[in-house]
C-alpha cells in the first residue's frame, strides 16, 4: 500500500505539472479554461489540509500530491482570466 500510495503521488503530482502549457498558452493571449483549474486548486487545498491534520497521523503522500494542484491550479485559473 505504501509503494501505491506514492506511485499515486507521482502520477497525481505529474497531472498538476501538466498545467504549464496552459499557462503558458494563457501568458501568451490564448486564453484556456479558467473553471477546471480552479475547481483543482480548491480540491488540491482541500486534500492538503486534510493530509496535515489526519490524526493519528499526517497523509504525506496526499499533502505532496496536491501541493503542486494547489500552485498550478491557480497560476492557471488567473493567467485565464
């Protein structure tokens, strides 16, 4: 389970890194879909939190999973707007 629970993390981690030519696009003037991002950057925030107050532990996989989401989510959401 530990080995899956961080194979996730790579992969969820690589989906929120997938943002940047989007972002790029957007800087650039062609503008991309502002609703998705955002909507991932409030799921990101919230896993995050949820991974750092989950007793009796902290989730790390999930925290470091959705950090990324957090930044790219909404570096994308603004850059579209």
């Amino acid at each position: 389970m530990q080995i899956l629970g961080w194979v996730a993390t790579v992969t969820a981690m690589a989906m929120y890194f997938s943002y940047i030519p989007q972002i790029s696009g957007n800087l650039k003037g062609e503008k991309g879909d502002w609703l998705q991002p955002l909507v991932a950057g409030i799921n990101c925030s919230l896993w995050v939190i949820y991974g750092l107050i989950k007793r009796p532990k902290k989730d790390w996989p999930i925290v470091v999973a959705n950090s990324p989401g957090i930044f790219f989510g909404f570096f994308a959401f603004a850059t579209a707007l």
